[in-house]
C-alpha cells in the first residue's frame, strides 16, 4: 500500500465524535478581548471533556480553532454564535493529532 494511503487509514482509525464546546468566560465583556475555554467531549468516553484548552481574545480563540481543522466558515459560525450566546458547542470528528492539541 502507498505511504499516503497508510497514513489516512491511521488518521481515519484514530478518528473520534465528540462536542466541541467554546465557553465565553466572561459573558459582559468585549467579545474581541473576552478569554474563552475550548473543550472536546469524546461520544466514546462518557463522563467527561478533555483537558479544557484557553484562548484570550477571538484572535486566538481562531487561530485555535484552525489548528483543530475547523474551515473559516464554521470559525466565524462560533464566533458568530457567541455575540448573543455565552457558550456554543458543535458535533465534530477529529483525529487523534488533533485531540493532542488539549
């Protein structure tokens, strides 16, 4: 079998669903400056989220969220969410790579 192809079965075996929650910690503050709390919660591992992950200002929470693969569509969906929500929370599936950045 090809490297490439080798490659995506690992990532693909290693794959998880799981809920991505971004939490506003501070609901009345600027959303530009407001510190967020980003956890993933594993639909296999009941009873609990992944070490929570911090992220101070939407810059970072953004850049975070483009690390873990999220396109800029569903970036700015969250963020979008977050102007009139303090929490939101998506069904995703990421890849154990991806897990790691907890």
């Amino acid at each position: 079998m090809s490297t490439l192809f080798v490659e995506h079965l690992r990532k693909t075996l290693d794959a998880r669903d799981g809920f991505l929650h971004v939490v506003r910690a501070e609901p009345g503050g600027p959303l530009k400056q407001a510190p967020f709390t980003v956890m993933f919660a594993r639909l296999d591992a009941p009873g609990g989220f992944m070490q929570p992950h911090y992220c101070q200002g939407l810059a970072d929470l953004t850049q975070f969220l483009r690390q873990l693969g999220l396109a800029k569509r569903a970036s700015e969906s969250i963020q979008s969410a977050l102007k009139s929500r303090e929490s939101v929370s998506e069904r995703l599936t990421l890849t154990q790579d991806q897990i790691a950045l907890f």
